[in-house]
C-alpha cells in the first residue's frame, strides 16, 4: 500500500488541512492526498480512497496533539472524509470544499438537459446540442450572444432554463461576509429548489441538507483550491513517469 509523507514536509503546525481524491491508474484506481493549506504542500498520500485510507492517516501519522491542534479540515462531501474528520477532528471546523459543491450543483443541471433530451424531438433536440457548455458556464463570463441563448431558451425549454438559473443564483451564496444572512439566503434558495419539481436538483437540494453545517462554513472562505492545483503538478509528474506508477 502507498502511504508515504515527505520528510520535508512534516505535520509539525498543522492547522489548516484539506483532503482529496486524484485518480492514478485507470479501473477508477485511486489516491487520498492530505494538504497543508497555509503551506501549500502535500504531507500525505494513501492509497484508496475509502474510509480506512483516511483514517490511517489520522491514527496512524498524526498524533493526538497534533489532531486536537488542527483548526479547520476542507473536504468534498465524500461520506468517508467527512465521518472521518468528524470522528478524529472533533474540535475542528469541517468545511465542505465550495468547488466541489458546485460541481455537484453542476452535475445536477446537466442531469435536467440529458433527461430533457431523452424525451425530446429532432427539432428540440437541435436547440439542446451544445447546450452543456453554456449551462454550466458561470453566469458572469457568459458572451452576449450566450445571454441571448439563455433567454430563447427560457422560452422553449422552460425546465433546463429554469435549473440554470436557480444554479446561476445559489453562487451568490459565497458573496456572504455574515454568516446569518448566508444561511437566510441558502434556506431560501433551498426552498425554491424543492419547488421546482426538478428532480436533480431535489437531490441536490436534500444533500445540501444531510450536510448543512460543512456547507454553511464554506462561506469561510477555506477551500481546497490550492489542493486542485497541486492534482495538476501530480497528473503532470504521472504522465511524464507513464509505465511507472
């Protein structure tokens, strides 16, 4: 099994941790990679990404001092990353990665386009190709002729415009500096999801739910950004080293 932990890069000051996943080989092979977020560096790598990767890491590598010293960890909403931080962190703040929130609201919209297109006519069907692309573009970097886009398309195919504007407004949520107005917003926007008779983002709207307070302190600002940037540095070194790894 891969555990390792650079020796230059101990855990000594851990404060502010992030955990991820980054594939390897193909066959869904995966890596659990542990960040120091203030330092920017890896401090550990596992293989798996299940429940008893991490959970190696956080009984086996870091001790007990070091765990009660950590201050904020900053995850997807992987079950076994969050019940794993939850268990071993219990003093730390736990922080649902805004991206990969997103991400899921994303999936979620793209859902309501394929089922859509499923049931659609060749002419409908004509209009929805190459959809995906603005659908999950952020509003804000969306060109004038893609605005015009959106707007015929709120007049053809009311459902898919509709996902994409209740995914266009929840991005506002990490514009909050107060806490009790975020929260005030996102009920809301919860609300109108559930409203909406879209199941995708029903779903959405109930796993949002099941973890509500790691999503509510993603408006700290902590994310894993700079984890995603090193996943970069990784793929990179994996395919220069091909047959290797």
């Amino acid at each position: 099994a891969i555990t390792r932990c650079c020796s230059g890069h101990k855990l000594r000051g851990l404060k502010n941790l992030g955990v991820d996943e980054i594939s390897y080989k193909r066959r869904h092979r995966y890596l659990t990679v542990v960040y120091d977020l203030d330092r920017h560096h890896v401090v550990w790598v596992g293989e798996g990404k299940g429940r008893k990767t991490i959970d190696g890491f956080f009984r086996d590598v870091m001790s007990k001092g070091q765990r009660a010293r950590v201050e904020t960890a900053c995850c997807d909403m992987s079950k076994a990353y969050t019940g794993a931080i939850s268990e071993h962190l219990p003093g730390a703040l736990l922080v649902l990665d805004r991206f990969h929130i997103i991400k899921a609201l994303n999936e979620a919209v793209d859902e309501v386009r394929k089922e859509v297109w499923r049931v659609s006519s060749k002419a409908d069907r004509k209009e929805l190709r190459g959809l995906r692309f603005i659908l999950l573009k952020s509003k804000k970097n969306r060109t004038r002729r893609e605005h015009q886009v959106m707007a015929e398309m709120g007049r053809t195919q009311r459902r898919v415009a509709r996902a994409c504007e209740l995914k266009d407004e929840l991005s506002h949520f990490w514009t909050y500096s107060y806490i009790g107005s975020a929260e005030k917003f996102l009920r809301r926007w919860k609300k109108k999801a559930k409203l909406s008779r879209i199941a995708p983002l029903r779903k959405f709207a109930r796993t949002l739910e099941e973890h509500w307070d790691g999503v509510m302190a993603s408006v700290v600002g902590i994310t894993n950004a700079v984890a995603e940037g090193i996943n970069r540095l990784i793929r990179m070194a994996k395919n220069r080293a091909s047959g290797y790894l």
